[in-house]
C-alpha cells in the first residue's frame, strides 16, 4: 500500500467505472454517449477530461456524480469516505 506525505492512501480508488454506457434515443436514431467507458481515479490524483462538445464528458460527469450508472449500463462506483 503505498502512501503520500499526508498519509492518504494513493491506491484507493475514489471513483470507479467498468465499461460504463449511456445512449439516447432520438425518434428513430440511437445516440450513444459513452462506448464503454473504464476508468479509476485514485486518491491524490488531479485529472483532466478533455474532449470536442458532444463527446459525452458531462454526460460521464452526471453519471459519477449520481454514484451509479442510472438509466446507462456499467458499474460505476463512488465509495464514501468520511
């Protein structure tokens, strides 16, 4: 296990998705947000999401944001921490 300096464990996951989807329909057409997307953030980590509009960051965003994966496919985890 390792550890930072303010003793915060930086293998602990602090958001987690598996193959996480979410697609919309559109009339006849399916859109599809996320294709499986797989990430873990870790304590102690700053990231960057970039991408061009549409390419389905803040769609991600609301997904972690609820702790799961509503009306989309795929875990995603948000442990809570105290």
């Amino acid at each position: 296990m390792a550890e930072t300096a303010s003793h915060i464990r930086s293998d602990e996951y602090v958001v987690r998705t598996k193959d996480l989807k979410k697609h919309y329909r559109m009339g006849d057409e399916t859109i599809e947000a996320l294709k499986g997307v797989t990430l873990d953030i870790f304590r102690g980590e700053y990231i960057s999401l970039m991408g061009p509009s549409g390419s389905g960051k803040s769609t991600l965003f609301n997904m972690i944001g609820a702790g799961h994966a509503v009306a989309g496919r795929g875990p995603c985890r948000v442990p809570q921490f105290r």
